[in-house]
C-alpha cells in the first residue's frame, strides 16, 4: 500500500515542464529590455495559447505535490503569461488601463476554474508566500512596473533570480533615484503599497533598500528622507509602430 501510494504522488507530481519551453521560446522571441512585442504575440499566438492550454491543466493536488519553489514559480509564470495575454486580446492599446477591469476580471485558468489577476496576487500569490520579492516579478504590463524577465522564472534559480530582480529594479532611474540637492530618495509607489509585505520581511523599506539598492546613491539611503516617484501606467510595448 504505502508503495502503492508513493508511486501515485511521483506520477502526479510529474508529468509537467517546469523549465517552461515554451514559454521560455515566447519570452525569448518577444522580450527584450523588459519590453514586449505584443503586436508580434497578437500576429503569432500560437505559443502563448499553447502554454497557457498547458499550464492551466495543472490540477490542485498535482500542485500541492510540488516544492514551495516549484509552486511559486509555477504562479508567477502564470501571472505574467495571463497578463501578456490580457493585453494581446485588447491590442492596441497605449496602457493596461485602457482595458475594462483589467484586474478585476476572470480571465486566469487555475485549478480547473477562472479567478482575475488581482485574486491571483493578492489571494493565493500573497496570501500562500508571504515573499515580498515577487513584487519584482510580477509584472503588470506598465512601465512603472519592474522589467518583464526575457526567460521564465524556475524553481532551481528561483530564489537567485528574484533577487536580481529586485537589484535590476532598483538599478531603473526612473523610477528610483536620488535628489541630493532636497536630500530626498525617491522610489517606485510600489514600495508603498506592499509597504506591509516588505516590512513583514525585512523590518522596514529601508532595510531592504540597503540589501538591493547597489548604484549611486546607495549610502545615502539610511539620512535621506523617502518620498515616491510618479508610477508610468503606459504599455510596456517593444513595439513603437503601434
């Protein structure tokens, strides 16, 4: 019986490609610098329909066999391809928000049902990790947003990977920078409004600032006060003809 059942677990937790291939072949083709093309996905859907046919076969309980890596993995590759498609099935557009209840609406396969991204996030991604870092990966098709990743995210680098993405973003000058001049740091919105997830972490928004923030500026974080920079809700679109 028990190797009965121990065969049962292996074959359910098998069977799915957690390197991503074709996702991996999507991003590659259409995502460089963090921008998308998404007139090319829109003209060439075939992957994306593919791997989103795939990857929303996974059931509950082959999940719940997996490692706390492979799953969140697993979430936010879902995340971000529902995103890219969101945005694909509304194209052109110049900003995610153009789309009525972009967030709001029950367009993600999981688990045999359809719930919106921002249950996604805030309801299982949140609510099941408590990891601040995914607030670097998720990826909400703006250009406020942190870079989209040109390759999935796994569960073997996962962990390496998420912290890159956390230096990169705060490596972007756009959006986090410093005024010597008013001695002032200024940083995405996005730090406020997680600011609970990240201090739940690392204590506060300036500790982790001090982890991540690597350019100019970083030892000035601890005696220069916070304020936040404007938030680009425009499309993180590569492609400029459109």
């Amino acid at each position: 019986m028990i190797l009965l059942i121990s065969i049962t677990v292996n074959a359910i937790a098998a069977g799915f490609d957690h390197s991503y291939g074709d996702y991996a072949k999507l991003l590659s083709v259409n995502v460089k610098d963090g921008r998308v093309d998404y007139k090319n996905i829109k003209d060439n859907p075939e992957l994306l329909f593919k791997f989103l046919s795939n990857i929303s076969k996974v059931s509950k309980e082959q999940y719940e066999y997996w490692s706390r890596n492979k799953r969140l993995s697993y979430l936010i590759n879902l995340y971000n391809a529902y995103t890219i498609k969101l945005v694909v099935d509304n194209y052109p557009i110049k900003s995610i928000k153009d789309i009525k209840n972009p967030w709001g609406s029950e367009i993600v396969g999981l688990f045999g049902r359809k719930i919106s991204l921002d249950s996604l996030e805030n309801e299982v991604i949140r609510k099941e990790f408590k990891e601040p870092r995914v607030h670097f990966a998720l990826v909400c098709a703006a250009k406020g947003c942190p870079d989209l990743s040109s390759e999935p995210y796994t569960y073997d680098n996962l962990d390496k990977n998420l912290d890159s993405a956390g230096t990169d973003f705060l490596m972007e000058h756009d959006k986090n920078y410093t005024d010597d001049e008013n001695r002032t740091l200024y940083i995405s919105p996005i730090f406020k409004w997680y600011e609970d997830d990240f201090k739940a972490k690392y204590g506060s928004v300036v500790k982790l600032l001090k982890m991540y923030w690597k350019g100019p500026g970083a030892g000035k974080i601890v005696d220069y006060k916070i304020s936040y920079s404007n938030y680009d809700w425009a499309l993180n679109n590569r492609n400029l003809r459109n």
